[in-house]
C-alpha cells in the first residue's frame, strides 16, 4: 500500500493501515486483489473508510491533492481510480477529463466519488467517461461490489487482450509457414512441370534452357502487354507446357534433318492435339492456361495457322504471346533442319509477320522491350 500527501493527525491512522496490509497473501482464487487502486479524495476521513472497506487489496494509493495524483499516473498507473467528485483547485471532472484524453491512461476505468445525486452532475461525469459511481455516506458492501465487478472486468478485458495477443501470434506463424510452404509448393510445381516437358524435349533436339527461355520471354511481354503479376508469372509457367504434345510424335517425324513431308507435317500438327489432351479439364488456372497455350500456340493473327484456323483476337492472348516468342526462339536455335539465324535477321523476320503470323500490338511491345528481351537471352545458354 502507498501513502500520499496526507498532512495530518489521521496520518499514522494510514500507515498503521499500510503496515497491517503490506504482506498480504493473494490467493489465485483472488486474483482481483492484486489490482491497484488510486483513491483521491480531499477528505481525510473519506479515504480512511475506503481504505479500511478495501482492506483486502494489497495495493492501495491515496491521494488528498488531485494535482499530485494526475503527477503520479507518470510514473505508476493504477488499474482503477476512485475519485471524488468536488475537490478544490482542480475537480474531478477535469482529472477524469485529463486521463481519458491521454493515451497512456484513458483505459483505466474511473469510479467516481459523491454526494451529489444531480442528474447532471453524473451525466456530465459519465460523458467524460466514468463507467460507475458510489455515493457519500459510504454502504461497505456497495463499494466492494461495484469494485469488484469493475475489476472482474478489468481481468475479462486483460484475458482478452492476452488471447488476442496469442491468436495474432498464432495466425502470424501460421500465415508464415503457409507462405513458406506455398513457396515450397510452387518451386516444387515449377520443378515437376520443368521435368514433365523437358521429358517431351529430350526426344526433340531442344534443351531445358529453351524451357526456361520461353517462360522468360513470355512472363516479360505478357506484363507489357498489362497482365497482371500473378498472371503473367502463371502464363510463364504454363508457357514451359506448349510443347508438350510432342511427346506424342514419333522420332522420324520429330527429330527428321530434312524438310517434312505434307503428310508429315500434318502428323507433327497434331502436337498441338495431343498436349491440349493432356492438359484438358484441368481444375486449377494454371492448367487451363496451358491448356489454351498448347492448343492454340500455332494458330496466325490472319487466320492460317492450326489446328483450328482461328484469326485475330479469336485466338487466346496467352497463345499469342506464346506464339510470337516460341518462333523468336527458334529462329534463334540450331535444329535438325536449320542452323540458328542471327539476330538482325530473326528480327527482320519477326517485323515482316507483323498482321500476317503475329499480332501486331504483340509485336509491338516485343520491339519496344527489345532490350530487355536480349538481356533475358544473354543468360540463357543456346545448345
């Protein structure tokens, strides 16, 4: 128990109070009576009755200046305050209006003291934020039973912060280990799809790196083109996927060094089929994507590619994009029938499609983002 400001006979009477109550025990059962209380009345006599009602609260501060009593919340808060209504100098409404503007104190409930019973007096009192108030005479059990509900509500308050505390703390971690394994998730997905195509371009004379190249190349120009970032990530990722029906075509067609006859031609068409077969029904984006990506990779912006013979804006963008950076990379590459072209000419090539073959918006952004599209081939090999 503290004592403050108490300039008078009854002074000893308090600290034979303090001394009496200083040890008290504090069941678990109790726990209420940990919780400390500031008392500030300007009436000797009035703290005195409190204090001795209070007798089982272990940590108890009075106050017979309200001045000295705002000091002291700088330096130890209560976690109730009584406080008497009409005290000179400063009253308590402007105490209470001081601790429910500072946002150190304005939590700590406030019960005030009175003798008044005016109606506007108490309005006033609540406005300014009280949440009870006991009358002067003082009844014993009065006091301890609106205490003790303030407090228990106090303790239901501090629990609930706790619990909120440890949920935030819960969800915190959780939400962490589930970002973690989503990141784990898709390196583990972009592994498995890397593997399942380069399956299908080790029988072709291609390599892992024309994967990775064409994932790159797509990702960029689709965010030029005002895709989304997790859109034209999926699209990168569904691009490694256009090929994938060539797993279907057999060696003499698919690694033949000579040009193609019609009927093999036709037949190395069909790749177009055959990964949209694979890839079909798929219940996430990612699958649909790839599916459109090989279906239609193949189709020309005037109508004449396969296998379907779609035009212009018919054709899935995802396949355009796709499309136009799958033949820059070709173009780039050695096949079996072709040595790689330079660039100025896979250029000049890529130019004379524009409204033919390509889309020309497509070709557009590819041209104007043409160094960042060559920073990305300096770090891929070509085999």
């Amino acid at each position: 128990m503290q004592v403050q400001t108490l300039p008078s006979d009854h002074k000893h009477e308090i600290i034979a109070l303090k001394n009496k109550y200083h040890n008290y025990s504090l069941s678990e059962e109790n726990e209420l009576y940990k919780y400390k209380i500031l008392i500030v009345d300007d009436v000797e006599i009035n703290i005195l009755v409190l204090v001795e009602a209070l007798r089982n609260y272990s940590h108890i501060s009075v106050s017979l200046d309200s001045k000295l009593a705002i000091e002291s919340l700088s330096h130890s808060l209560p976690d109730i305050i009584l406080l008497d209504l009409f005290m000179p100098n400063i009253n308590g409404f402007d105490v209470c209006n001081y601790v429910k503007n500072n946002h150190v104190t304005k939590n700590i409930p406030i019960i005030f003291i009175t003798s008044e019973k005016d109606p506007l007096s108490l309005n006033k009192a609540f406005e300014l934020g009280a949440v009870d108030y006991i009358t002067k005479p003082f009844d014993i059990l009065e006091v301890n039973a609106r205490l003790k509900t303030h407090l228990k509500l106090k303790i239901a308050e501090n629990r609930l912060k706790d619990q909120n505390a440890i949920l935030e703390y819960k969800v915190a971690e959780r939400t962490k280990r589930l970002e973690e394994k989503n990141i784990e998730l898709t390196e583990v997905k972009r592994e498995t799809i890397s593997r399942l195509c380069l399956a299908a371009e080790l029988r072709d004379t291609d390599t892992g790196s024309h994967i990775k190249r064409i994932q790159a190349y797509s990702e960029l120009i689709a965010l030029k083109c005002g895709m989304s970032t997790e859109n034209a990530e999926q699209l990168g990722l569904a691009s490694s996927m256009h090929d994938l029906g060539k797993i279907g075509i057999p060696d003499h067609i698919l690694l033949k060094s000579g040009k193609l006859t019609p009927e093999e031609f036709e037949a190395m068409k069909l790749h177009t089929v055959i990964g949209a077969k694979a890839l079909a029904d798929g219940q996430s984006d990612l699958l649909r994507v790839a599916y459109r990506v090989a279906l239609y990779h193949h189709e020309r912006w005037d109508g004449q590619g396969y296998p379907h013979g779609l035009s212009g804006e018919n054709i899935p963008l995802e396949a355009r994009i796709v499309g136009l950076v799958d033949v820059f990379d070709a173009l780039l590459s050695k096949r079996p029938y072709k040595d790689p072209f330079p660039l100025d000419k896979v250029i000049e090539i890529i130019q004379s499609e524009r409204g033919k073959h390509f889309d020309p918006n497509i070709i557009d952004f590819f041209l104007s983002h043409l160094d960042e599209i060559l920073k990305l081939k300096e770090s891929f090999s070509y085999e």
